[in-house]
C-alpha cells in the first residue's frame, strides 16, 4: 500500500469525521457526527491548538489518522503525550502503518520533551494490545470513567 503520514488539513476534517465514527462504531461507543467537523477545526486550526493530528494518507483518500494532546502528570512532574485516537481503516492494517505512526508520536514526544506516552484501548481490542505489547508498551489494569456534563 502506497501512503504518505501527513499533518491533518483543514480539506481532510470531514473524512476525519468519518474516520472517527468508523472508529466510534469499532469500539462500541456511541458517536454523534453533527458539528463534529467545526469543533476539530477550531481544535486543530486555532493559534493554540488543543489537539494534533496525523493523517495516514493515499492518492484517493485518508485510511488512518492518530490524534494526540499534550498533557502533564503530577506523578512525574513532567509532560507526556497522550495518544487519543489511533485508527486505521480495515484495508490499510498489517502493513506495519500502525508501527510507524507510534514512531511519529514517539518523535513529536521528545521533540516536545515528554517523559513518556500514554493512550488506553478497550480490553476486547486483543490485536491493538498484541500491537502495543510487541512494541514495548506496557498495559495497566485500571477503569475509566466519563461524567457527562
């Protein structure tokens, strides 16, 4: 598979919505597409982005993106990257596409001093923790919760 790993464009935003919906869907999660789009956009676009994207892209089309912030942990008086979002759509898997985007993320890190990178993943994705298990990372038993406001 011929691709490019690219900064997210504002001309990407609404298959990145589509992308993030097929995603939604992949993790059992409800997902509401509506002004989904303006919200990345200021997100992305603004003088100080909250969130940053990299799109794994053909000649067509975008297949995969990995989404990431910027956080700081008490623990260890120190920044990390957290890694929102990685997918890939089913066609572009086992090319080895999700190896280098982690590799992307762990160059964005050091580049932005962080002591290290953290992201979850539900316990049913048993070939995403295989993936993060062969690259290194290590898994930690904990349950997230989300209070809705």
């Amino acid at each position: 598979m011929e691709y490019i790993i690219r900064n997210c464009q504002i001309t990407d935003l609404p298959k990145l919505v589509i992308l993030c919906q097929k995603h939604a869907a992949f993790e059992k999660a409800v997902f509401y597409p509506e002004e989904k789009e303006e919200g990345l956009k200021k997100a992305l676009f603004n003088e100080h982005p909250k969130l940053f994207c990299l799109v794994v892209a053909t000649k067509e089309t975008i297949v995969g993106y990995v989404s990431y912030t910027y956080d700081f942990s008490t623990w260890d008086a120190a920044a990390f990257l957290y890694m929102d979002c990685l997918f890939l759509e089913e066609e572009a898997r086992s090319f080895g596409i999700g190896e280098v985007l982690i590799e992307k993320l762990k160059e964005k890190a050091a580049e932005n001093n962080c002591v290290n990178i953290q992201w979850q993943t539900p316990q049913f994705n048993t070939r995403a923790i295989k993936f993060y298990n062969r690259i290194g990372a290590k898994g930690k038993d904990k349950v997230r919760f989300t209070l809705n406001l």
